[in-house]
C-alpha cells in the first residue's frame, strides 16, 4: 500500500521526524489493509490511541463501526459484561439483554486499550474470539459469532507479565502478530520542540491569545528535560505556559519556573537522568522483596554494632527489670495509714522485648521471604492490612491475594 506518510501524519495532526516514531507509523499504514490483530506498546502518554485510528482508516473495514475500550477501567466484575454483552437476568442488574463491545463492533474494529489489565479468565475468552470469532455473552449458552478486527495497546511489560502468571502467553502470540513499539518521548528529541510549538500554536487559537514564543536555551532546556509524562506532559506544560505567561517571549529561566527543580541539574546527556529514575523504581514485587531484605540487613547490623559499643562503655548496666502497678489504687499520701500492710503495691516483672523470630539460617526460598516479610508488616500495624500494603509498596489488592495464598484471612 503506497501511501504518504507526511499526508497520514497531516491528516490526524501528527508532528514527528524522528526514525523510530516514522517507522511505527509507517507498520501501521502497512498493516491496515489485512486483517492481522496488532499489539500497539509503549510508555503511557506516548500516543499508542493514534495508531489504531491509522489502522482503521487505512483498512476495508473503514466504512465499519469503530470502537475503542480502556480496559483498565472496567471493574473487574463487569468486563465480561461489557466486552461480551449478557442475557437478561444474569446477574443483579441485568433487567434486559445486552450488546457487548464485541458484537456492536461486528464488521468493523475493536480496539482494547490497556489489555494487559484484564482479569485471566476474561484473556481465556479474547482468546477464543480471537481463535474463532466466537463468544458467549454472560447468562447466555450458546456462542455468538462476531467478525472484528482486534488492535490492542498496553504499557505494562507484557512478557514480565508473562512471567508472572499475570498474562496469557497464548493471548500475547495472538495479539502480537504485528507489534508496533511507539518510542518514549525523550528518545525524540528531535520532535520535543516540533510539538511544543504544535500545542502552543493550538493552546493560542483555542483561548485567542497571542502565540508562545520561545528562545534556544529554552529549546535545549526542553530537549533535557526526561519527560516522564511524554506527550501528555508536554501538553499539559504547554497549555499552562500559554496561559499564566504574560511575556509572549520565553526564556530558560521563565521555563524553569515550570519545571520540577531537578531539571535544573540536567545535564546535557538523557542517558543518566533516564538511569536513574530506572534505578529509583521497582519494576516487580520481587525486586521490592530484595530491597526490603536488604534493608533489613542492614539495619541488623546497623543495631548490632550500637548494642556492642554501648557494651564497651565503663558504666553500662543492663536495663532487665521494671516496676509495674499491680493494679490501679489510689495513692496514699506520707500522712495516711495503710490498712494492709501485707499487699504488695507493686511487683516486680522481667521486660520481655518485642523480638521478631530471627530468618532461618537455611537459604529461603523467595516465597518463603515474602510471607515472613508480609506477616512481620502485619504484625507492626495491627493487622491493618492499608498500612501493612503500604509499607511493603505494594497495593492492599495485592497484599489480600498473597494472604489468600497462604490460606490467611
């Protein structure tokens, strides 16, 4: 298919020189004739929700419905509803029947946006649409057909995910036949200004103001700066910028007052800044399980060093002993007579102190860590589960679907 990439970019307001960012427009356009399912990746705030437009409209299916799914957010108790449809009655709610995305898209293309967040057992039947062009609405017993063109999109890394048990291996072969990779906005550097020009010039025209201009320390200023939000970001700045500056003329210290204070650190290479935010993230439980041994062995430590200096100390006593009230009785001034010379006001109790039970000695399998360590949490909070999650950085979701696991309420 012999098309212009500069009229496709043109036609769906898209500003970009750079290699990669070209290349994936271009797969789109060359895919969009067949019916090959594709799977759209990227950062969020790339713009993956333009490449399932070019696809749609380049295709055979053009004439046909278009319709685009966040799956992520759908509550999990519903999707099936909403992707499938279901049968009156099915379950509370359900007063008649109803058309899922799927069937409603019948002719044309569905796209699912953030497929990495749906539950396994809806994967198991995008599955079998995928396989067979068949469903079964909820309630319902027999199978429905749908002929549907499948464009996915996800940020989540899909073969972690895999590994994790969080996504169908199968499902990724299925919806993978053609991956398209939309590179992250600081790996473009070359379009960073192209776009802040293109949001500033529509920021004028949509709130009658006179265009943003902007000087080249601002332009390299720009370039610099990491962009975690991508796109998104960028807009966003952009549209506050044009707004709030009553100077029309931009420079790199009126910039800086709008960027996060780290920026003005930047040095003039990404790769280090790109690093380190690497470096500050988790990318998986697993690795917050490290951390958080690691952590605590170093704490260990950091105690036991204290305890043997203190030791070493001419005039340290151990504290081993305390005087607890026996019971709460008013106290008796010098003046007054006590009547029972024989009770004992207070006694005397050994402090036992708050010990958590050591690791074993043995290697610990990762499992095996992570529930002492998911437990110990536990304990510390009271059994407050919200804390517990939070200490350990990872969400309450996750927290009760490890306590089922090991059979705990």
């Amino acid at each position: 298919m012999n098309v212009d990439l500069q009229q496709v970019m043109q036609r769906f307001g898209i500003v970009g020189r750079n290699p990669s960012f070209l290349r994936a427009i271009e797969t789109a356009v060359q895919v969009a004739p067949t019916d090959l399912s594709v799977l759209v990746t990227g950062e969020s705030g790339v713009g993956k929700e333009f490449f399932p437009k070019i696809i749609h409209a380049y295709s055979l299916r053009k004439h046909q419905g278009y319709v685009a799914v966040n799956c992520g957010a759908i509550p999990e108790g519903t999707i099936d509803s909403e992707l499938f449809g279901h049968r009156k009655g099915s379950f509370t709610g359900a007063i008649s029947d109803r058309k899922g995305y799927f069937e409603e898209a019948d002719g044309g293309t569905i796209f699912l946006d953030e497929v990495g967040e749906l539950p396994l057992a809806t994967q198991a039947r995008l599955l079998r649409v995928l396989e067979s062009g068949e469903f079964i609405p909820v309630g319902a017993s027999k199978p429905l057909k749908t002929d549907v063109r499948v464009v996915a999109a996800t940020n989540v890394n899909i073969q972690e995910a895999i590994a994790r048990g969080r996504f169908r291996e199968d499902l990724y072969y299925r919806l993978s036949t053609v991956p398209i990779v939309v590179p992250p906005l600081r790996k473009r550097q070359e379009d960073i200004v192209l776009l802040f020009k293109l949001f500033a010039s529509l920021s004028a025209e949509k709130n009658q103001i006179p265009m943003l201009e902007i000087t080249p320390e601002a332009e390299e200023l720009l370039r610099r700066y990491p962009w975690p939000g991508n796109i998104r970001e960028l807009r966003n700045l952009t549209d506050r910028i044009s707004i709030l500056e009553y100077d029309r003329h931009l420079t790199a210290e009126d910039l800086r007052g709008y960027l996060p204070d780290k920026t003005q650190e930047l040095s003039t290479s990404l790769v280090p800044v790109e690093r380190q935010s690497e470096e500050r993230s988790f990318a998986n439980e697993r690795e917050i399980l490290y951390q958080v041994l690691f952590d605590m062995k170093r704490d260990i430590t950091s105690l036991k060093q204290t305890i043997a200096t203190m030791r070493q100390e001419p005039h340290y006593e151990p504290i081993h002993t305390t005087l607890v009230p026996a019971e709460m009785e008013p106290m008796h001034t010098e003046a007054e007579e006590v009547t029972e010379p024989d009770a004992e006001p207070y006694k005397e109790v050994v402090a036992t102190p708050i010990e958590e039970s050591p690791l074993p000695d043995r290697p610990m399998t990762i499992e095996e860590a992570e529930r002492i360590l998911i437990m110990r949490a536990l304990e510390r909070h009271g059994g407050n589960k919200t804390e517990a999650a939070e200490e350990l950085n990872i969400s309450p979701r996750t927290l009760y679907r490890k306590l089922q696991s090991y059979g705990e309420e």
